[in-house]
C-alpha cells in the first residue's frame, strides 16, 4: 500500500502493482486554487480530496475512462479485463464519460458506482455491492501484522506543488527515473 500525501490536504491512496501517473498537480496555497489530473493505467486508487477538489474536478484517465472526483472520497480500479470501475464514498459528486462515447454519467450519492467495460459507454450508476465494494477497496486495506493489528502503509510520500512548474510522478511496481518527451520530470516508484 502506497499513500501519497499533497499539499493541498488530498490524499491518495495505491493498492499493490498500481500504476499510477500523476500528469499534473498544481496548488497556490493563497488562493486555495489549483489543478491535479491523473492517469490510472491499472489497479486501484482511492482519493480524499483537499482543496482542489473542493473547488474543481480532480480528474482521473484511466484506457476505458475519463473520471471527475469533486468534493468527494472516491475510488478508482482497472481490472485485468480493462473494465474501470468508479465509486463515490461520500461527497459532492463523481462524473464518468467512456472513451468510446455515451452520455456522461455523475453520481451524486455515496456509495454508488459506475462501471465502464472496453469499447462500451459508462453504465448508469448503481449502488455498491459488497463484491464490488471488495473489489475496489481491499485492496487499499493494510494487512494485518502477527499481533492482529494494522501495519499501516508501506510508503508514505509528501508532495509539494512547485509554484511555477507541473510536475508528473508515476508510481508503479518499478523503480525509474526520467523525463517525459515535453520535458516534464518523472519518477517510477515501487507501490509493493
């Protein structure tokens, strides 16, 4: 389990072998203003969200989907089948389009999701089952220790906003470091 802590109050939560990219994260601590995106290519992720997603859709591409998260704790996972799979926890509101078309479907209630299959538009918004709700939680659940209690997160980063710059990191099951084509800086860090 990988958490990612942003200046802004969000925090992002990884389940193992998630693959993660952040495309930008941009936060004026003055105004409260900013712009976080994100790319899930596969696994899980959960989002609480801070500032800017109190004021603007934190959004979330995944190969079947583009998510908005506002104001909202939500989910995100990508199955081995491509199928995405987004859920509202509690919130304002989550809004999902299928790359393939289709009407844009928004939650406005916790605990309902939207399913996207590949080549297929969003499914209208259903309630959460609990199979569903295993699917995209357990993996973000820390496993027990011997003594029967939580071993908490296995890596826990904090990132800052530079104040005139878009940084991009991507988390995946690797460790890499790079730069992106359009000069944006990288890192691949292991969500084990």
């Amino acid at each position: 389990l990988t958490q990612l802590l942003f200046n802004d109050g969000s925090t992002l939560s990884l389940g193992p072998d998630a693959d993660v990219t952040i495309d930008e994260f941009v936060y004026n601590p003055q105004t409260g203003a900013g712009k976080m995106a994100l790319t899930l290519g596969k696994g899980v992720l959960r989002l609480v969200g801070g500032q800017i997603a109190n004021s603007s859709n934190v959004s979330v591409q995944t190969p079947t989907a583009t998510i908005g998260i506002r104001g909202a704790i939500g989910g995100v996972s990508v199955g081995n089948d491509g199928t995405t799979t987004a859920y509202l926890a509690y919130g304002q509101n989550l809004s999902v389009t299928g790359k393939s078309g289709g009407p844009t479907q928004t939650v406005t209630q916790g605990n309902f999701a939207v399913s996207v299959k590949p080549g297929q538009p969003a499914s209208a918004p259903v309630p959460l089952t609990n199979a569903v709700l295993l699917t995209v939680t357990a993996p973000l659940e820390p496993p027990s220790n011997s003594s029967g209690g939580s071993s908490g997160c296995g890596i826990t980063i904090f990132l800052r906003a530079a104040s005139s710059t878009t940084s991009s990191a991507t988390l995946g099951s690797s460790r890499k470091y790079g730069r992106h084509s359009n000069g944006r800086q990288s890192a691949r860090l292991g969500a084990q």
